[in-house]
C-alpha cells in the first residue's frame, strides 16, 4: 500500500507537470495567434489608412460587431438575415467611403457657398454651408418624426435632437478628409451599420421564445414518453399500478 501511494503521488506529480507545460504552451500559441491578428490588422492599417490607430478602431468596432452577430444567432436569427444585414453595412460602408474619399460633401457646399454666400470666407464657407444644410434635414426628418410622437415635449425634444445632430453630421461632412481617410471612415461606418442593423432587426421582429425554449427543451422524447405510458397504462392489467 505504501509503495503503490509513492508510485500513485510520483505520477500524479508528472501529471500535474505534463498538464501545466501543456497549459502554457497552449495560452503560448493562443497569445501567438492574437498578436499576429493584431499586428496584421495594425500593420495593414499603417499601410493602406496612414494610421496604426484605424486598426485599433476597425478591429473594435468589428468585434463588437461579430458579438452581436453571434448573440442574435444564439437568440435564434437566421444565418440569411445576418447575411442581409452583413450586406446593407457593405453597401453602407462603400457608399461613406466613396463620398468622404472623393470630398463630394465638401465640393459640394463649396459650390452652394459660392452661388448663395459669397460674403463668408471662403476658407469657412463649406463649413457654414454644411451645417447648415445638415440642420434643415435633421428639422425636416425631426418635423416628420414628430407627427408620430404624441407628447409635446417629445415632440419638441426629438426635434431639436435632430437639428442639432444634423448640423453635426453636416460640419463633420464638410471636412476634406481624402481617399485614406475616407476609406477607413467607411470601414468603421460598415462595422457600426452592422451592428446597427443587427439590433433594428431583433427589435422590429423579436425573438420568438417559444421556439428558443423548444431548442433547449427534449420535446419529442417527452412527447414520446407520455405515449408509451399511455401505451402501458391502457395494456396493464386492472389492479396494477395507477
């Protein structure tokens, strides 16, 4: 007994070494694999965008976005409406990254300051055009919003929510940004529309949770179980059992 106890402690102390250089190696090549990941996405970033920081933000905003992606297939989504909203961020991304690449905003207050206020330098006139214009399109979408709204004080909150996020959207356009820069601004907008996406369709058409409980649930081997008491209970002889 005392030899088999020193022979059962020597192995379990080769195990237990075994098992923790094994463990190390593991969260080695774990650790390995995360920083090649990061300096990938770093290094592309500071070649392509100009800015090791674009990496940091897209590889952000895209783990966000494939957790959500992840949460919404675990509650259920299907994997062809992940895919449409997978979609629409493309489209969204390259559209925002085609725009601020091209400056097309910018040229285009540009033009508006020129024919309708010569008067304002010119150096800021695109400014003062775009956040102008983007605060009659947040008071115009917040006027039709706000037809829905059935309070006053919503009413007039979202609207002046709205001018004032449209004259920030319109300020921000307004920036001659360049193709690096407009192209990493669309990758973070595709990611972020994503997300956005995701969310706007589990809210609009819900989870259904009956049919997420059945998943979690041995529906048909209780069904089939309450049959074959059933079974027994109509063959067993009167007397016996319940």
């Amino acid at each position: 007994m005392e030899l088999a106890k020193a022979e059962a402690k020597e192995i379990g102390g080769h195990v237990a070494r075994t098992a923790g250089l094994i463990g190390c190696a593991v969260a080695l090549v774990m650790l390995a694999l995360v920083l090649v990941g990061v300096g990938t996405a770093l290094f592309l970033a500071e070649w392509l965008l100009g800015s090791m920081g674009w990496g940091v933000l897209h590889g952000l905003l895209l783990a966000v976005a494939l957790a959500a992606a992840m949460l919404v297939a675990a509650a259920g989504i299907s994997a062809a409406r992940i895919g449409r909203a997978l979609l629409g961020a493309i489209v969204i991304g390259a559209i925002v990254a085609i725009v601020l690449g091209l400056d097309a905003p910018n040229r285009l207050y540009t033009a508006i300051g020129t024919e309708l206020l010569p008067g304002i330098e010119a150096g800021v006139r695109p400014l003062v055009v775009g956040t102008l214009v983007g605060a009659i399109m947040g008071l115009i979408i917040g006027a039709l919003l706000a037809l829905r709204l059935t309070t006053g004080s919503a009413r007039i909150g979202g609207l002046v929510a709205l001018i004032v996020a449209g004259a920030a959207v319109g300020a921000f356009t307004a920036i001659t940004f360049g193709p690096q820069i407009g192209i990493g601004i669309g990758i973070a907008a595709g990611y972020v529309a994503w997300t956005i996406l995701l969310v706007a369709d589990v809210a609009r058409s819900g989870v259904d949770m009956e049919a997420l409980k059945a998943r979690f649930m041995p529906t048909q081997t209780i069904d089939t179980s309450k049959e074959t008491l059933e079974w027994l209970r109509q063959r067993m002889p009167p007397g016996i059992g319940s």
